[in-house]
C-alpha cells in the first residue's frame, strides 16, 4: 500500500512555463518534506511543512501543506532547466516511525 | 552537506555470492538509513539503525543485514545477492527520526 501518492508521475514542459505537482495521502501527517534528487545523486531537502495550510516560497517554488494535513502541492513559477529532477515528497506521522517516501514526479524542463 | 560517503560507487557481482555496502558519515547523526531504488517503486527502506548497535527492519529487509559498530559507520551485508537485489543503494543520516534525511551519492549495484 502507497501511502503517498504523487502525481503525475512524469512531467515534460519547455523553460518559462509553470507546473504543479501533487502529494496526496488518506493519512495525516504530523510534517512532509519535499526533495529533489538529480540523476546519479542522493536526495536533497527543499523544504519541510509542518502547519496545515502552510505556505513556504522558495525563489519560484511555492509549497503548500494542505488544512488537513493529509496532502501537499509543489508549484514552480517559469520553470528552468536547471530545476529538471526527481522530486520527491516524504511524511512523518508524529515522532515515532519513520519518513514515508512518495514516489516521486520526474520532471523535465527543456530550452 | 552532511558529509557522508559510499563506497563502493559501483558494483558488478554474481548470484548467490555476498556483498558489502558501506556508509561512512562525519556528522556525529544518530540514525542512519539504507534504502534501495527502483523504477516504479521510489525509494524503500531496508533497514536503519537508532544507535550503535541498534538496529531494525524497514519493509524490504528480506536477503539483508546491517551492522554498526560505530556511530560513523553503517555497513549493509547481501548474504547471497539476487538479480532482484540490483538497484541503486542510498544511505541516509539524520538527527532525529523524522527529521532531515541527508542522503549519500549511492551505490549501483548489478547482481548477474
């Protein structure tokens, strides 16, 4: 069972255009992490949300923490090459356990 | 950059013969992570460890064992590789178990 779901898988758009992708889940979590991981690379931390409907921007990446916090958007604003990646959400259901990770959106940004 | 290294980055092995990943981290972090990635699964944890030989199952430890004799290393055994055992291996660290994760570069892993 795939506690996050993130969608659409792949993402194929030219630079300057706008994207969002999506991390929905039926559980809550207690936080949700965004990474990015570039081929042949481990992940990287982007941002964490913790406060339902919480807002964080990022230059062009805005995140969003759904009210419920069983959900979570990544928006990117006049997309560049350079963001092309895998982007991968994560959750933590409070302090115990450990972090759920998405599958992942695979995005491509070409010029 | 949490500072955390894998060796080997690459790997070509045959079935049924056991294989070593190391984790070297020089972060002082407490918890440590082996996942494995795989198209069309996303990343899986195997097992981590909460401590100097303190350790435990992820949800694919089958075929899989770990070890941690000191905080800086985290040392993931293959008791007899599988083809379904290729994938790319990360190691993780971080400070708190829902924390920050600070990921190593991987390991690719051919098992023939």
């Amino acid at each position: 069972t795939q506690l996050l779901e993130q969608s659409p898988q792949f993402l194929s758009i030219q630079e300057g255009e706008n994207l969002t992708v999506y991390c929905n889940s039926s559980s809550v979590f207690s936080s949700l992490q965004w990474y990015r991981q570039e081929p042949g690379e481990g992940p990287v931390l982007l941002v964490t949300v913790v406060t339902g409907g919480e807002v964080k921007k990022l230059k062009r990446l805005t995140f969003q923490f759904g009210d419920a916090r069983k959900d979570s958007s990544l928006h990117i604003t006049a997309a560049q090459p350079g963001d092309t990646g895998l982007y991968l959400c994560a959750g933590a259901r409070g302090s115990q356990g450990n972090l759920i990770f998405g599958k992942g959106t695979k995005l491509s940004v070409k010029p | 950059d949490a500072g955390i290294t894998q060796s080997p980055r690459h790997k070509v092995t045959e079935t049924g013969t056991p294989v070593t990943l190391r984790c070297h981290q020089t972060e002082n972090h407490r918890y440590m992570y082996w996942y494995r990635q795989d198209p069309g699964h996303g990343l899986r944890l195997i097992h981590y460890s909460y401590g100097v030989k303190d350790t435990d199952k992820g949800e694919v430890s089958d075929g899989y064992s770990v070890s941690r004799s000191k905080t800086e290393d985290f040392l993931l055994t293959l008791e007899s590789a599988t083809s379904s055992q290729t994938s790319v291996y990360f190691c993780a660290t971080g400070t708190a178990v829902v924390e920050t994760q600070y990921f190593g570069p991987g390991t690719r892993l051919l098992v023939l």
